[in-house]
C-alpha cells in the first residue's frame, strides 16, 4: 500500500485527504450491468447515524490503532526494517495518552523495539499474538498491545492463501478486554487479509471474507462492543472509474468490492461515522449497540530522513455507551 501525498501536523503525524470523482455516463451504465449480473452490492463508506450530542456520565471512550509496519525482512524492503521499527516505537510512545490498543501489521521483525520500548511496555502492559502456523516461512506479522487487560484471547489463521501472502501466517486475532474494573467488555480483532490482484488471489480473498464472517460471528456472540480492524487489501468502491489507487483496474476495484461487502454484511460489521479516506484498504469497521459513535483519522508517521512504512496508520475513537 503506498501513500500518496499529506499534509504535515505536530507530532509527526499527517492527516491525508480522501478525493471525489464523477464517472462518465456510458461506463456507469456498464458498470452498473455488471454489478447487476454479478450480483455485486454497492458498499458505502460511512454510516448516516447522528452524531451524539452529549455524553452521559457512564460513556466511555475507546480509542484503537491499526498500523501496518511494513517490517518485512530487509530485503523485501528498503533494507532498514529495524531502523525504521525503532523510529515507529518511539513515535508511537509520544501518543501513548490518545491510544487505548495498538494492532499491528507486518509485524514480521524487529518486534522487540516495540515490545521493550519502556514507555510502551508500561503504557501497554497487556499483549497478545498470532503465532506462527506451522509449516509456514513467516509469523503473521499481527499482534495487539492493550492498557486493558485481556481477558480471552482466539486465534485462527486463513486456509486459503495464494502467492506471496501463501509464506506467511495470516489470519485473525481476537482479544476481549475488561473495562471499568471488569463491568464491562469490549472485542478487539485484528486481521491481515489477502493481497494481489491475479484470479486465485481474487478466489483466495473471497475465501478469507467468508472465513471472517463466520468466524467474528461464532468468535463475537452477544458482544456489545467489538472493533474490527485490518490491513484488508479491500474496501468500498463507490466509483468504479475512479477506483483506489491500490487495485489494478476495474475488474478489480469490482472484486475487491463483493468481497468486502460478502465479508462485512456476513459478520455484521458496521462503517465507521466519519472516516477521513472513505474507500481505503486499511480499515476500522465496529459491531454491537454499545459503540454509539466510531470517527477514523488516517496518520502518517514521519521521520525526518526516512519513510517509516508504506501504509499509513489509522486511528479509531469509539464512544461506548453500555446498557445499565
């Protein structure tokens, strides 16, 4: 996932902005029949519920990051996967005060920077992994690292994998975290999810869609709060003209889209309210009556000299109004 360009703000992280297109009329209309023979569901980007107007004394604010690292081994990358780690974690613990849980992506090396980087240990104290499948090259590259503490951890990797994304060992994380003194709960899942645009990558994303929404749903029952998020390698397309720059062409924008829809409507997942790049791939997505509000803010990571990872952060405030 590369970055396109954004804007500078204090802290070191940039918001990016989302863009508006039209579609020409003769290739709406053919879009639209596709879709139609396909069966292909237009997927929105936002949710149309108001926005809370007040907060009540018991609300609780909830704020979750999903960040693709991109800490491959070097040579998959620019060569400076550990640099660039060490640079992320001490961005990371100057924020540690707007952020209740990390989920990470492409964790693959160099976890140990962000593990014992004391202000984040101490901040996070609470952690939990997807380990390795056997018989795979590479670990999942996913773990999460909470200030509540974890009260039920499950894992599953995806059995269908193709490619590149077949070496590692991809899958879903899922933590149940105990707020106010272990009154209330919330469900966290982390998730990587196919990449590439070939067929048996297309027929593999389906697969994984399928697997997430049977599985959030077994994992989640009777969850009054869950936060989905992930570097999912898909999302909505409102435009198929005008498509994401991480998807090849139409057709591809046009596949990408059904899977998502099958893999959010078939576990009940939810857009978030507000979401500054509406149609990204890396995304927060919420389920249950207790999450009253979820705003997205896409954050960019800077270092002077170095660019930290190809996929910017997103940052998810949730606001928790659980039933008395």
């Amino acid at each position: 996932m590369r970055i396109p360009h954004v804007r500078r703000i204090p802290l070191c992280i940039s918001l990016y902005p989302h863009f508006f297109f039209r579609m020409h009329f003769s290739l709406s209309f053919a879009i639209i029949v596709i879709s139609a023979l396909l069966g292909v569901q237009s997927a929105p980007s936002i949710s149309t519920r108001p926005k809370p107007t007040e907060l009540l004394p018991n609300d609780i604010p909830f704020k979750v990051m999903i960040y693709n690292i991109w800490n491959l081994p070097s040579i998959f990358t620019d060569g400076k996967s550990r640099e660039r780690a060490g640079h992320i974690a001490n961005g990371l613990a100057k924020i540690v005060a707007e952020v209740d849980v990390l989920v990470f992506n492409e964790a693959f090396r160099n976890q140990d920077l962000i593990l014992e980087n004391p202000v984040l240990r101490n901040a996070y104290p609470h952690t939990a992994f997807l380990e390795k499948r056997a018989g795979k090259i590479m670990g999942s590259g996913i773990f999460i690292m909470s200030k509540y503490n974890i009260t039920a951890v499950n894992s599953a990797h995806y059995k269908k994998v193709t490619n590149t994304d077949w070496f590692a060992s991809k899958g879903l994380l899922h933590v149940r975290l105990a707020l106010q003194g272990g009154t209330k709960f919330v469900d966290v899942i982390g998730t990587h999810m196919q990449s590439g645009n070939s067929k048996a990558d297309q027929k593999s994303r389906m697969r994984q869609a399928e697997f997430v929404a049977t599985t959030v749903s077994e994992w989640t029952k009777g969850s009054q709060a869950l936060i989905f998020a992930g570097d999912l390698n898909m999302g909505p397309t409102a435009d198929l003209e005008h498509h994401s720059v991480h998807y090849s062409d139409k057709n591809d924008a046009l596949k990408r889209n059904e899977a998502y829809v099958k893999m959010r409507d078939g576990a009940g997942l939810q857009e978030p309210d507000e979401f500054d790049h509406p149609e990204d791939i890396t995304r927060i997505l919420y389920k249950g009556p207790a999450v009253q509000w979820l705003s997205v803010t896409t954050l960019d990571f800077r270092h002077e000299s170095l660019r930290l990872s190809d996929t910017p952060a997103l940052l998810g405030r949730a606001l928790l109004r659980f039933a008395q």
